[in-house]
C-alpha cells in the first residue's frame, strides 16, 4: 500500500522545500507529487486561454496582480472565485474527489506526496487510502498566515498521524525536522538516500 505525506501551510511556509527534502531522501523514484491545486490551475488555462509564459507569469509570479486575462481580477482571486463554483456545484470535498479519481486513473507513486490546503480536501484521500497510511505534516513560519482560502488543517478527529513543524529560517534545522518525521512515519533512517 502506498503511503502519502500531506503537507499544509499557508503561502510562503516551506511547501514545496519540504517536498524537495522527501525528494531527497528517495533518489529512486519513489516519490511522486500531486499538487491540488493543479486542478485550479488547469481549469483557469483552460477557460481563459491565456498562453502559457504569460499565464506563468500571471498566475505565479504577479497572482496578486489584477489583469486583463482575467478580466480585473488577479490570478489568486479568479482561482477563488472559480474553487467557490466548484465547491458550490460539487460540495466541499471535490478537490480531494478529483485528487483521488486522477491517482487512479494515473496511478500511485509508491510515497506520494500532497499539498493539501483544506480540511475539506483530505476527507477523501483518507477515506480512499486508510489514516494508517498518511502523514500529516502542518508547516508553520514567523509572519505567514492563512489569509486565501487555505486553512490549518486538523485531522485528529479522523486518526490522522500529524507532525507541527515550526520552520524558523534555519535551512539545516527545517530539513532535519521534515526528513525525521517523515523518517519515523515510513520506519526509514531519513539519511538513508543522502550522498556520502
């Protein structure tokens, strides 16, 4: 069975370095990444038809930006508006439900990780994959908080296993605390893929 380690944490708290130190620990490739808001992603190029540096551009680097191709609003606010479409149509867990339906038709990675921003979301991987075999590791950094739609996710109530990590700026200390805690959930040495 394949084992998932969900990350959460508001904007700039160390998602994807967390991702890249799991990375690192299987250099065989083990680890495979979905990413919910990919489905967010999709759906806007989709619809707005925005070419693809300039969609980059919008959408990652100016996402507080209003724009043209969005028609006033910025990258962030047509993704909350276009979520809150989606959950008004579908209910609550519908990224977890599109998550869960695109693991299956692509296939899970034998560690897969998922950067998850929402309660909501999780329901359904739990629900599909067993608490016993995902790993909750909530992200936490000096100055970053929740302010778009995202939220501190707690599945406590569901039997989920979770690790608080404070990432205070120290790289060597971040990595040290994700790559135990994913270390211990998996029963590996969280050295073992490190280069002599």
């Amino acid at each position: 069975m394949s084992k998932f380690i969900l990350i959460n944490g508001p904007r700039r708290s160390g998602k994807d370095t967390a991702r890249k130190f799991i990375d690192g620990m299987f250099p065989n490739g083990e680890v495979g990444y979905y990413r919910m808001g990919a489905v967010m992603r999709n759906g806007l190029n989709a619809m707005f038809d925005v070419p693809g540096a300039r969609f980059h551009q919008l959408y990652e680097t100016q996402k507080e930006d209003p724009s043209e191709e969005f028609f006033g609003l910025s990258g962030r606010d047509a993704q909350i508006e276009l979520f809150s479409w989606l959950q008004k149509t579908f209910g609550d867990e519908i990224l977890g439900m599109l998550a869960v339906r695109r693991m299956y038709r692509t296939g899970v990675a034998p560690i897969t990780v998922i950067d998850v921003g929402r309660r909501s979301e999780c329901i359904p991987i739990v629900r599909t994959f067993g608490r016993d075999n995902i790993l909750l590791l909530r992200l936490a950094r000096h100055g970053c908080v929740y302010n778009d739609g995202r939220e501190c996710v707690d599945l406590s109530d569901v039997g989920v296993k979770h690790v608080d990590i404070d990432n205070k700026y120290d790289i060597e200390l971040y990595e040290a605390q994700v790559t135990n805690a994913v270390g211990a959930f998996l029963n590996v040495d969280p050295r073992r893929a490190k280069p002599d």
